[in-house]
C-alpha cells in the first residue's frame, strides 16, 4: 500500500472530476493507497468562497482520508528546509514547506498538480 498526501489541488480538481484524480481516488477506495491530508490544505480550501456543493465535496474526500499530523520533528524538518532561504521569501514558502515536511514525516508521495512547489524540499512528489 502507498501513502499519499493530497494536495490542495487535488480536492479542487477532483470536484471538476479531472481524470487523473479519479484515478487516484479509485486506488484510495479500493485500498491501493492509503490517503492523508494536511490541515493547511483544509485551510487553503476554506479560505476562498465556495458554494455548498463544493464544500460537501471536499468534506466528503477529508472524510475519506486521514488527517496527516504536523509534528516537532517536522517543524524542525520545515526549519531546516526554510532557513537558507532569504528572510522576505520564507513567508510565501511556509505552506508549501508544511506540507513537504508533514509528507516526509509520512514518508508519503505528495500528489499535486504543481511539483514545483515541493520539490524544492521534498523528492518524492507525484505531478498530474
């Protein structure tokens, strides 16, 4: 079994039904892939409006996965990953550098649409 930790992107485009993340959902439902998310992806979702029918979506999807831990081993992780990083540019890569070091504390494949934004710190990325 896989572990994978779902991107922000991912919950949005399995609500337009983008066929790669149907893919993945199929493996997560028939056990394939044990799937997992982090709480700024909760986070980035709430924070734009949304319709009812897009936040039972993606309440749906959280229901099936599990809920990833951010812990002190990956903050210092996260630390480590950010502090050769100019000071002005650590604030836009915060989230980016949370869910990174939340997928290694998992040991998980991060499944994403944008790579780029974790393979600055974490190799074990999935693109669609």
């Amino acid at each position: 079994m896989t572990d994978v930790l779902l991107d922000t992107t991912v919950f949005v485009d399995a609500y337009i039904d983008h066929p790669a993340v149907r893919v993945l959902l199929a493996q997560i439902h028939n056990g394939a892939s044990r799937a997992f998310y982090s709480s700024i992806t909760v986070f980035e979702l709430w924070l734009k409006p949304m319709s009812r029918d897009e936040e039972a979506r993606h309440r749906t999807l959280l229901a099936a996965c599990n809920e990833a831990p951010f812990d002190s081993t990956a903050a210092r992780v996260m630390a480590d990953w950010l502090r050769p990083q100019p000071r002005s540019g650590r604030r836009r890569l915060l989230g980016d550098a949370m869910i990174a070091a939340t997928a290694a504390s998992l040991d998980a494949t991060i499944f994403t649409r944008n790579p780029r934004d974790f393979t600055r710190f974490y190799a074990n990325v999935q693109s669609y």
